[in-house]
C-alpha cells in the first residue's frame, strides 16, 4: 500500500436485515429480538420473511494524507454509513478499510454526549471515547471551551443547550483531538457565523499539518469550498470518483426532474410531466451558483396526455432543509393559460432573489384551474445562492429596511420629526 495513503478502502460494504412490518434499529435490543425469534422459529413457529438492504456495496477507494474528500449523494445514498465504518462506530459486512492515523469523528449533534451530564463532564466523557487520556482532557480543557464559547454554561446538563451548544462543544473536543484524520457529517450548519470561520480556519490549519478531511455535505457551495475531490455515492455504490465539479454535476442531474415523494403514480401516468428543466441566467446562459440579488429565468418543457382547461403552473423554492421559502403561480400572477396539450414550454423570470447563501431545490407542480387537483409534482433542479454575509442566521431571505433615528438627548432633534436613515444598499 501506498505510504502516503490514509484511509484505503477494499469492496466495503454494509448489509442490514429489513424486517416486515418492523423498523431496523441494530441495537442490542434487536439482537435479542433476532435471537427469540430463531428460538421461535426451530420450535416450529411461522417466523417473519426477512429482506436485506444494502446500505453500502462494493465500496473501494483510496484518499491520501492532506487530501480534503467530499463525500456527495442523495438521501440514502450509504454517506452516514461509510463515516460509521471508517470511525468504527459499526463493523462492515464486507471488505475492510485500512486507517492510518489519528481520527477525529463528528458525525452528529452530540455524539457521544449524555444529556443528564454536564459540558464539563461531557468533555471528560467525550474525550475518553475519542482516545484523549484525563491527563490530555486536562491540559486542553480550558482551550476546549474557550473554542466551544461555552464557558458560562460549562457546569449546565447539556440537555439544557440549544443544537449550536451541543454541536460545538462537540467540534471543539474533537478539533483538540489534535486529528490526522477528521470526519465531519453535516454537522456545521448548525453552528453560528462566528464559529463556522473558527471551523474553516481550524481545518485549513489541519490541511497545513497535511491532514485529512471527509467532509459530507448536501450544501455543494461549501463542497466546492472545501474540496477539490468528490466520492459520489447512489445506492450504496460509488459512482464517481473525481473533480468536485464533475462530482456535483452527477449529483445535481440526478436530482433533476424527479418525483416528489407525496405524489402518487409515475410521471408517464400523469395528465402531464416535465421533460425538461433549464436554471438560466438572466441572457438566457445555463447557471447554478446566483449571488444574492440576482434574477434568475426558469425555463421548463412539458408533455401533456390530454387537454387540460386553464392549468396552474407553481414554482416553489425550497431551502436545503425542507423549509419552503416562496413559490410563484401563474395563478396567483395573473398570468392565464386558456388550454394546453401536448408539448409547450413554459419560463418564469423571477425577480431578485433575496435569499440568504444556502443550497435551493426547486419543485414544479401543475395544478388544475386555481390551486384545484394536484397533476404533476417534481424536483426541477437545484441551485445555490451565494454571499459573503446573508446566511440562514439571517433567516431565509434579507430585504434592505429604511431607519430612522433621534437623540433623546439632543434639544436639536427632540422636538422636531424623525430623521430618516439612508437605505443601505449591498455592492
């Protein structure tokens, strides 16, 4: 093997047992179940079939030290069960991994945490379990939570703190781990403005030290980022191995035009379906990445089975979290459609986009006259928008206010009408 190779993985893979009727936990308690019920079983009681699900198939690459990897796919893609394997968290079913060097693991909000313990005790806990020695934990304590800027609250059960106090006391125990090797699963999202750049810098420092990160991540502006190489998992299986860029095109075309999961039936059953979906810019270019502000025109080709009377297209947005942040309606625009049938085409220009910097999906549904029986429903495509500033601490959009001001105190001023501030305007 390589010298400079960190993690080399050989035909891994991860098989779970899918119960009927049941839910596949891999906890002692199922083990205990799946024993009683073989007992059951040579006793001459009818057992339950059992299908197998394979999380993770035939899995082999090999990252070397320094390199920063992002891991990219669908939900369900196997992502959280190769981080798992990789951390020894579980035993693969096949293949093996080889790791070479010390490895730091967040792979969700408060692993390893006891909610009825305090940051104090949890940084003890945690430490342990990620092989700091107490004398370690000690010499780095107050450095953990001065990163963590939980200080105030050290001596609280963290089950009193918010997500972004548990995620980064987290990032802090593990950060000080000092890693050769660090796994991060979506788990920065959560943590403020301030301490995402602590994160950054903390990992770029790591990289300086020709460290390695797996990052995965369904925000692929922060992929792009961070990682000049992308492993793109689907069904369990590596796909793509490669430049990020050519990475997240795989990823973006599968999320395209596919069916949302309330909508029942296939799309070629369907009184009509999208064929195709454009994201231009505003000369009609294709695009993926917007800055904040910018319009962006919606280009979609349809098919429809029969004649449908005064059909209401929707755009919606959705955040990367499932949040829906606007939708646009011929309905609701004014915009008429006495009949289609056929193939025709449809576009939308939208105006500026104040969405905060985030991961977007967009999703077109028809609907009869008015907001009536749903006919089709499915993902266009994805899109990013991007600023130096306006994240989704910011909420989901930021719209420029007008202010006013007056000094109480000022004898000038007090008696006469509010000053109006200027509008602040973005470059």
């Amino acid at each position: 093997m390589n010298s400079n190779v960190a993690i080399s993985v050989d035909n891994l893979g991860k098989q779970y047992k899918l119960i009927k009727g049941s839910t596949q936990h891999d906890t002692l308690m199922d083990h205990l179940t799946e024993r009683f019920k073989s007992l059951v079983q040579r006793t001459g009681y009818h057992s339950t079939r059992q299908d197998v699900f394979w999380a993770l198939r035939n899995a082999s690459f090999e990252i070397e030290f320094g390199e920063n990897v992002g891991i990219i796919g669908l939900n369900g893609a196997g992502k959280s069960t190769l981080l798992k394997i990789l951390s020894r968290i579980t035993e693969p079913t096949t293949g093996r991994a080889r790791i070479t060097g010390r490895i730091g693991a967040l792979l969700e909000v408060g692993t390893g945490f006891h909610p009825e313990l305090t940051g104090r005790e949890n940084v003890y806990l945690y430490g342990t379990i990620l092989g700091m020695s107490k004398a370690e934990i000690n010499r780095k304590f107050d450095s953990i939570v001065d990163f963590a800027g939980v200080d105030n609250f050290i001596d609280t059960p963290v089950k009193r703190y918010s997500s972004g106090m548990y995620v980064r006391l987290a990032f802090a125990v593990a950060a000080h781990l000092e890693p050769e090797i660090l796994l991060l699963d979506e788990v920065l999202s959560v943590g403020d403005v301030s301490f995402q750049r602590k994160c950054i810098e903390f990992a770029k420092d790591l990289q300086k030290a020709n460290a390695t990160i797996l990052f995965v991540s369904h925000n692929m502006f922060s992929i792009k980022t961070m990682c000049k190489r992308v492993i793109y998992l689907k069904h369990g299986k590596v796909i793509f191995d490669g430049p990020t860029d050519i990475g997240i095109k795989y990823y973006e075309e599968d999320c395209r035009l596919s069916t949302i999961p309330w909508k029942d039936g296939k799309p070629e059953e369907w009184p009509i379906f999208i064929k195709e979906f454009d994201i231009l810019d505003h000369d009609g270019h294709s695009k993926m990445v917007f800055n904040y502000g910018e319009c962006i025109r919606l280009r979609l080709r349809y098919q429809a089975h029969q004649s449908i009377q005064t059909p209401n297209f929707i755009i919606a947005i959705a955040r990367s979290d499932g949040v829906m942040c606007c939708n646009y309606s011929t309905e609701t625009d004014g915009f008429v459609i006495e009949k289609i049938a056929g193939e025709g085409v449809i576009e939308l220009y939208t105006p500026p986009l104040k969405l905060v910097s985030e991961l977007y999906t967009i999703h077109v549904l028809v609907r009869e006259k008015g907001f009536q029986k749903l006919l089709c429903a499915q993902v266009g495509s994805t899109f990013h928008v991007r600023d130096d500033l306006f994240n989704t601490h910011f909420g989901v959009f930021h719209e420029p206010a007008s202010w006013s001001w007056n000094d109480e105190y000022s004898s000038a001023v007090s008696s006469g009408p509010l000053k109006q501030g200027p509008k602040y305007q973005l470059a």
